[in-house]
C-alpha cells in the first residue's frame, strides 16, 4: 500500500471519502483528457503552429474539445472544477480583452473612433480606406486582428481546458510527462537535422537545416525557448517525487545515498530526457535560450535553497548536476563555446533590435491608449521606421513593445495583470505547500513563466502558437494547486469574539494621520495610540500630507508613541478641484498597494478606512496573497454616495463596476464595522452575510472634551460673542450637508441682532457658502478655520446649539460624526435632515435636540429663536447629550468595543 499520501487527492475510501474533497478524483471522462493531452503533444510539430494552416489545426483541436465538454455539462455529466472557480477573475479579465479586441475589427462610428484612437482615425481620413468613413474599425489591419483575435480565443480554451480536465494530482503528473516528452522530441529532431544529411520530414524546417537545432521550428529562439519552458516542467515532476524521509538524513553516507536515489528509480529515465532537452538548447545556439536555461537554473536554485528549507542539500546537489553535468561537460561536447562565444562578441549598439524599438517607442506614443490594433504592427510600422531595409518586419522582437503598440496601455494591462496574478498564486502556494506535488509543480510554473517573461523582452515568443500553449498551462497549475489545497489551509481569521487569532501585526491604513487634524485622522489616531499601549506591533500606513495643508512634508517614517507610521510619497493638488483629488487618490492607491504588499505577513490584521473611497478593493488583492486578515472600517458607503450625488463619472455602468468590486471586497473581509443600524442593513441587502457586520460607533473623549461656560470661554470673548446666542456649525463642509437651509434661516433672523451664526472648518462648499453670505448681505455669519485638537473643548464650546445636516437620500450610506464631540460638550443638536434618519430618532429617544425637515428655513428659525429664549431647555437638552456620550459613545467605550473585536485583552 503506497504511505505516502498527496495532500491534493486523499487516500479515502468511496464510503468515507469527504463529500467536497480537496482535490476529488477526476470527473471528466478520461478520453476527453487524453484528446487534450494529444493537442498539446501535437502543437509544436507542424512548424510550432507558426504558419496559418497550423495554428488553424490547434484551433478546431481546442474548439472540438470545448464544444464536447459543455455538452457534457449541459446533460450533467461533468461540473465546474474549483481551480476553474478560483481562477475566474483571469478568465474574466482575458475575456475582458478579446471583448474590447472585437472593436479592432469590428467597424465602429467614425466620431466614436476619433475619440477613441484620433491618430488611427487620421491614418484612414489620409487613406480613405472606408469611403466617407462612416464606420472604421478601431485596427489598421482589421483582417489581422481578427485572425490574433481568434488565437486569443483558443489561448483562453487551453488555458480554460487545463482547469478543468487536469482536476487531479495523477493528471497533473500525466500532462507534466506529455509536455517534457514533446520536448524531448523536439530536442531529438533537431539534433537529428543538426547532424544527418539524409533525414527529411515533412515538418522540417530547411532554413535552420544541418546549420543549427531547430526541431520543426521556423526559427530556433522559439524552439529553444520552447525546450527551456517545458524543461521547468521536467524540473517540477523530479521535485515533486521527492522522498519526504530524506529530510532525515544525518551523515554524509545517507546524503549520498538520498542524491542517488534522486537520479535512480523512475526519474532516472526524466533526468535522461532532461539531458537531451539541455542538448537541444545549446545546440540551437540560441543566445537568449541559452541564457534563459542559465538564469533559470541560476534563480531556480537560489529560489529552491531559501523555499525547501528542510531539503536544502539534496536540492542544491540536484541543480549542480544540470549546471556542471549538463551544461559544463555535455555542453562542452556539444559545442557550448560557439555559443559562449556569439553572446560575447554581441554589440547592442548594432543590433537591429534596438533601433526596431525606438521607432516602436514612437509608435506607442501615438496609439498608446487602445493601440493601432492587435497583429497591425507589420501593416504600420513602415510608417515610422527611421532605417532602410528590404526586410517587412512584422513584430519589433519585443512582445511587450508589440503589445503596446497593438492594443495600448488598456489592452496590456488586462493582458499582464492576469500573468502577474498567477504568478503570485505559484508563489504563495509553493512558499504554503507541505506536499512534493504542490512545491515540485508551483516550482514549476514559478521557473517556466519566469523564463517567458524574461525571453519574451528580446523576442516575439508570445506570438508562437507552440509557446505560448505551454505558458497557459503553466499559468492554470497554480490555480488549481491553490484551489486543491485550499479546504486544509489553516484559517488565521478572527473568530466573532475575535479570541483565538494569533496577532502578528495590526496595521490601520488612512491617507492622514496625526498630527493631522481631519475627523478620520483623530479617530484612528486615538485608537492606534490606545491599542499601541499594550501591542508594541501597531502600523499606521497613510500620506504626507496634511488635510489642509496639501504640501506638508511629514517624515517618512517615525514611531509616534509607540505607533510606527510608514508615509507614502503622492501627489499633493489638495481637495481644491476634483481632478486634481483624484488625482491625488490615485497615486495614493498606487503606492500603498506596494507598501502593504512589501510589509503585510501572515497573520497580520489589515484595518482599512474609506480614505480615499474604495481603498478596500484596492488592497483586498494584497491581503488575500499575503494570508491577513482584512476589516473594513466604513465612515460611509462610496460609490453610492457619489451616484446619490450625481457626481459625473459615478453612475452607470462604472458605478455598477465599482459597486460589484466593492461589494467583493467587504464580502471577503473578516468584518465590516459600520456607524449606525441603517448602514449595516444597505451591506445586508448587498449580500454581506450579517456576521461580517459590527456596528461600532465613533467617539470623543468626555475627559479630555468638556464643557467650557460661555462666561469662561476665551474664544467667545475675542470674537465679540459674550452676550449674543450663537449657532454654530462646525466641520467638514462637504458635498452630503445640506447649507441652503441653514443660510435661508439665518437670513430669517438676520435682523436679530441677539442671534449670529458662526461657521468652522472647510470643505467643497465652504467657498459657495462665504459667496451666498457675501451675496445676501448677511451680517449674523461668521467664520473660524479649523481649530487645533488641544482646544476643541473651548471651539466646541463657543455655540449655544449646533446645527448637523445630512441629505435624506444618504441616510444609510454616511452618519454625521459631529453627534460625539458636541454632545461631549453638553450641547443641543438640531438636526437638519430626515425626520425618520438615524440621528434624527437617536435625538429623539435621549432627548438631546430636535430635528427639522430639509428645506424648512422657518421651522429652523423658530427652533434657534424657542432654544435662544429658553437657557434652560438647552442646558437639559445638552446634559442628555452628554450623558448620552458617557453612557455609550465615549472613548472608553469605544475602545474597549474595538479590543474585543481585533482579539486583544482588555487594557489593565
């Protein structure tokens, strides 16, 4: 009976095997996975599938395997494997790029491509290709963005096919051999070429002919990059056979024993066909494919001696066979030195190359957005080469120029993103993995797409049919590694009472932070400097800048009682205008990405803040690789607020976009702490399940924020307010309070002269507001600039009764944090708003303010007038306030609230 047990398809019995098994045992039919396995075999033979009668047989291959899968889906007969569940988001990206690519062939309004592409749309007007040009296509070769179009489709289909038939750790190994015995093939063939006249086949390739191993390839960096890819593979099934007793090994006897038993077995034969394949790439005298293998090995060693930690000898003796075995003496056999010797007398500055990709550079300048259109480059380029040749070069031997040039910075993005996305999943689940299966083929993937990428900056491998089929089955095996082992990965996440995380890190990202003075600054500063008290591990990751000071040139980094702050360098244009902003939020998104990505670790618990908007779906990604845990700290709802707004660019398709991304990201966090009732029930109706929604208030501090009496009040004294009432209204001025009310009352009453009306802070509409006082000529309006935090007591202080505003249609997606710190100073609330809202109820029920409906000037004015007459009522009104704040919303509280959520013991 085999021991050894493979953490991807457990050794059960049918009667106890577990009805949703890791990695369950294949079910789809076996023949349907040997026709692909035939597919991938076959690919390379007919000249790497580079000529169009070739990779059309690749295509109706892929297209026939797809169409018999989905019928037998349709009756039943096979399910969506959870590889292919997990790696939707890829497909959906790369599907994402085929749907923008059918507008490159498609014919399009004339204006609509203007817009979209003006120098393609320049080119035809200067051709007339299209007569008066109603419709053009957004490609100067519409013919061939169709035919790569069509390529793309069957790239997806492998890369599809692969999650969904290779669904076991025994197909896995199957496909790995399929792959390095084509190689070998190819290795074989072209070694025959190489060295015997009299053999001729119809694949031969006659140009490379007794000049250099080629295989059936047209071009022999193709197929040396072809034999490198698939000798990662090679690579990964010998890692993954590996004995786990070796890790036992004492003396030097035994280690010598566990290396040959390495080369011995059944991996004596794969060690053979590894051989071969090295012979093969040297003898393509391949400057690239043979640095390729080199780095790869080179990096494939490094990588493996840090990641296998307890094989550490044993892999390390592995690479040294290939770099001293292969490459040093059968190398030498073959002729490594002509090789050697090309890469040395090598002169970039003569390489044709290099000039291809300055004029391509210029090129992409000019169709950088959406490109000139995918397989257009041959029809475009003798527009702007600087050289005179006979020569029609149709790609720059730069796929990712190429790729730029076709189909922009739009297209290359939902290309790659997927790429970098995959390779991450490799390493993540080869750095997690405890079975051989999961390191030997991550491994693998990690090695072999490496190895495309690097060679693809100096060539078009990601135009060979051939390649590029490999490379998508290497980008599918992390995936489904990852989803295999995903039910027996440990769960580090917090439980409800948050008692049993083991807490490495918490880290608060906000774009400010103390010393600035910004509603969201002061709560998180006060919860990192309490929390910082008794975990030395708190991490603050915010900007430079100050809310109201754009160009502050805060320290990049520095412990602020305890709290490590980590700034990031952003724009600076400030809130002044709302590009500019965005602007701002953009490269804060940017750069925080990498910074998280860089500090993150298992175990850590991420809190992230909804400044800038959506900041969640920006780190969520970064999280999730990292294995941390994420909380949603939401002061309000975007983009809702937005389209409840009308904010251009927030409605429509994209809001629906970013609604969905959103809604992913709160539904995959551990919590989503809210600020009232109402907005728990908005993230309810969205789909997040309820136990991943705490309500928990803001705060203020009712030691540190106090009443001052109005008799002792210096700033009412400076300002001349000793003996009038004073309305104040004092914060952020932004886009979701309503003013117009407020204004319309103070003009009501502009005529008393015991009532003013006094304005502190900032905001978008603080400048409409100073215009309409200046405009109505209304002397009851003043107004203060943001107070410092050491002498809120006194501002706070300074009204008689405050005022606090928020649109009704916004109930539920924000809550006016103003509520704590004026009741902290016994001050009445009136509330400008929903009747029905969550303040306007909560006044009600403790009996600390009243509320008035939106647009009711003269219901406001009467109230200020009835509390302006009445001291008494609003002494009671604002000591229910306060007491209010000291029964439930008061910093201890608060604090206390949040230990038991991140899983801390309460502060002694």
């Amino acid at each position: 009976m085999n021991t050894n047990k493979n953490s991807l398809e457990p050794h059960t019995s049918k009667r106890h095997r577990p009805k949703k098994a890791l990695y369950r045992r294949s079910r789809s039919p076996r023949y349907l996975f040997y026709i692909f396995l035939a597919l991938i075999f076959c690919i390379p033979f007919p000249l790497g599938g580079n000529r169009p009668w070739a990779w059309s047989i690749v295509e109706v291959w892929i297209f026939l395997i797809t169409m018999i899968w989905f019928l037998l889906y349709a009756f039943s007969k096979v399910s969506l494997t959870p590889a292919y569940k997990k790696a939707l988001p890829v497909i959906l990206l790369w599907s994402a790029w085929l749907l923008i690519s059918t507008a490159q062939f498609i014919p399009i309004p004339y204006e609509l491509a203007s817009i979209l592409s003006p120098n393609l749309a320049s080119i035809y007007q200067e051709i007339s290709l299209w007569g008066e040009l109603n419709n053009i296509p957004l490609s100067i070769s519409p013919y061939s963005s169709y035919v790569e179009w069509m390529k793309g489709i069957a790239y997806l289909l492998i890369f599809v096919m692969t999650l969904l038939l290779a669904e076991s750790a025994h197909r896995l190994r199957i496909m790995g051999w399929v792959c390095v015995i084509s190689a070998t093939m190819q290795a074989i063939l072209g070694i025959a070429f190489l060295y015997f006249d009299d053999i001729s086949l119809i694949f031969a390739s006659a140009k490379n002919a007794n000049i250099v191993a080629s295989g059936t390839f047209i071009n022999r960096n193709h197929f040396a990059n072809f034999l490198v890819i698939n000798l990662s593979i090679g690579i990964g099934l010998i890692i993954s056979g590996l004995n786990n007793e070796q890790q036992n090994n004492t003396t030097n006897k035994q280690k010598i024993v566990s290396f040959l038993r390495v080369l011995l077995s059944y991996k004596t034969p794969l060690r053979i066909l590894l051989v071969i394949i090295v012979i093969g790439i040297i003898l393509s005298r391949s400057r690239m494919g043979n640095i390729s293998i080199v780095a790869s090995l080179s990096f494939g060693s490094i990588f493996a001696f840090y990641s296998f930690k307890n094989k550490r000898r044993i892999i390390a003796l592995f690479f040294l066979s290939f770099l001293i075995i292969d490459l040093a003496l059968v190398g030498n056999f073959v002729g490594i030195d002509r090789v050697v010797k090309r890469i040395a007398e090598t002169n970039i500055s003569t390489e044709t190359r290099v000039t291809l990709a300055g004029d391509t550079m210029v090129l992409i300048k000019d169709h950088w957005l959406f490109g000139a259109g995918v397989g257009s480059f041959s029809s475009l380029f003798p527009r702007y080469r600087s050289f005179v040749s006979s020569l029609n070069f149709k790609h720059p031997e730069n796929d990712y120029l190429e790729f730029l040039s076709e189909t922009g910075v739009i297209g290359i993005s939902l290309l790659g993103f997927p790429v970098l996305l995959s390779l991450f999943i490799a390493i993540r689940v080869h750095v997690q993995a405890k079975d051989n299966l999961s390191r030997g083929f991550s491994f693998a993937s990690i090695m072999g797409v490496s190895g495309m990428l690097f060679h693809a900056s100096s060539d078009f491998i990601l135009h060979i049919p051939a390649n590029i089929s490999i490379f998508m089955i290497l980008l599918a095996i992390p995936w489904i590694l990852y989803a295999g082992r995903e039910s027996v990965m440990e769960n580090n996440s917090i439980s409800d009472e948050g008692a049993d995380l083991k807490i490495n890190k918490i880290i608060f990202l906000n774009r400010f932070f103390y010393p600035d003075q910004s509603a969201t600054s002061q709560l998180l500063s006060d919860l990192a400097f309490d929390l910082a008290k008794q975990h030395t591990k708190i991490h603050v990751i915010t900007s430079r800048m100050n809310i109201d000071n754009p160009q502050a040139n805060l320290p990049v980094f520095e412990t602020i009682n305890g709290v490590h702050v980590h700034r990031l360098s952003t724009t600076r244009f400030g809130r002044s205008n709302m590009l500019g902003r965005m602007i701002d939020y953009l490269t804060f998104y940017s750069s925080i990405f990498f910074k998280l990505l860089f500090i993150a670790r298992k175990h850590d618990i991420v809190v992230c803040k909804t400044d800038p908007p959506l900041l969640s779906i920006i780190i969520y990604p970064v999280v999730w690789f990292r294995q941390a845990t994420m909380i949603n700290w939401l002061q309000d709802l975007f983009p809702e607020i937005a389209t409840a707004l009308k904010i251009k660019g927030f409605s429509g398709l994209f809001a629906k976009i970013l609604r969905r991304l959103r809604r992913y990201s709160l539904r995959n966090a551990k919590v989503n702490v809210v600020l009232c009732n109402r907005m728990a029930r908005k993230l309810r109706h969205q789909g997040v399940s309820p136990r991943q929604i705490q309500v928990l208030h803001n705060w203020s501090d009712s030691q540190k924020v106090i009443p001052i009496a109005s008799s002792e009040n210096s700033i009412r004294h400076e300002n001349g307010y000793m003996d009038r009432f004073v309305v104040g209204y004092s914060g952020n001025m932004g886009r979701v309070h309503d003013f117009k009310t407020i204004l319309d009352a103070a003009e009501l009453l502009v005529n008393n002269s015991d009532i003013i009306f006094e304005f502190v802070g900032s905001g978008v509409q603080y400048g409409w507001i100073k215009k309409e006082v200046k405009n109505r000529s209304l002397t009851n309006v003043f107004f203060r600039a943001h107070q410092p935090r050491s002498i809120l007591s006194e501002s706070l202080s300074v009204a008689d009764v405050h005022m606090v505003s928020l649109l009704p249609k916004l109930e539920g997606l924000s809550f006016p944090s103003k509520l704590y710190g004026i009741a902290a100073v016994a001050r009445p609330i009136i509330f400008i708003g929903d009747p029905q809202g969550d303040l306007a109820i909560l006044l009600r029920k403790n009996q600390c303010g009243v509320s008035v409906n939106l647009g009711n000037s003269k219901h406001l004015a009467d109230q200020i007038v009835k509390m302006s007459t009445n001291p008494e009522l609003c002494q009671t009104l604002g000591n229910n306030a306060r007491k209010l704040l000291q029964n439930s919303y008061d910093r201890c509280h608060a604090m206390s609230n949040w230990r038991k959520l991140l899983g801390l013991q309460e502060n002694t």
